[in-house]
C-alpha cells in the first residue's frame, strides 16, 4: 500500500511549493530513489523544469519531461520525471503530487508525497486530498517542516 506523506509549510506562495518539491526530490535522489512528478498543467512544468535546473547552483537534480513515448533513451531513463499528463509508464518510486485531484495512478507507488504552502488554493487540493485518500483506507502522516 503507497505510504502517504503530507509535508506542511509556512510560506506563503505558490513558488515556496516547487522550491519544496526540488529539496524532496533532492533528498529522494540521494536515498536512491526516482522520483515522478506530478504537475498540474504543462506551464507548472516548465516552470519545475527550470526550477530543478537552478535550484541550488552547487548541485545538480537530472530530469526530464515525461512521455508516454520518450523522445530519446537518456529521457525515459532520467531518476527525476516531471508530467502533466495521465500515464505515468512503469514508474513506482516515489511521486510527488501537485494536483487535485490525486492523479489516478497515484496507488502505483511506494511514496507519495502531498506538498501544503499556505495559500487558498492549496490548501483546499491538499485538503480534498487528504478526504480523498483517508476515505480509502491509506496511512497519512503529517509533517510540519
């Protein structure tokens, strides 16, 4: 069963979110984990795109935009996957997930991480969420970081 993790900040924008998403998919990176994900349109993605390329200039996050079809091997094969589409191929590592609703294939993984920034929007998708995934019966934990 996916281990479901709510990871909870003070800041207040929309920005402090993908920053949260660049320091978690960081971490998965290092424990040896791929990461997938989950954006809710393709402007969030390109804008995660250009955020993992400059997140902290001493390191470096590998991703790519994920396809159904992969443009080249090194795509198919980068530990870090972002997508706003509704396939996410063979990928059960850890997803971080931005939308809301949850994407259907969301029960694949062995992790999934929801991100909480304090703004309106977010907390009424996390919360819907949370219902969503409490309602079926899957362990929540919540984290203040």
């Amino acid at each position: 069963m996916t281990k479901i993790d709510f990871l909870s900040s003070q800041e207040t924008d929309t920005e402090a979110r993908l920053r949260l998403v660049c320091r978690v998919a960081q971490k998965a990176l290092r424990n040896g984990e791929d990461v997938f994900i989950a954006c809710t349109n393709a402007e969030q993605a390109t804008q995660l795109d250009a955020l993992l390329w400059s997140f902290e200039p001493e390191s470096f996050i590998p991703h790519a935009n994920f396809t159904a079809t992969p443009a080249t091997s090194s795509d198919a094969e980068a530990p870090v996957l972002l997508s706003h589409g509704e396939d996410c191929g063979d990928h059960h590592g850890v997803l971080i997930n931005l939308r809301s609703p949850a994407p259907a294939f969301f029960s694949r993984f062995e992790r999934l991480f929801e991100l909480i920034v304090q703004t309106p929007e977010v907390l009424a998708d996390t919360r819907a969420n949370w219902s969503y995934y409490k309602s079926r019966g899957y362990p929540l934990d919540l984290k203040h970081i």
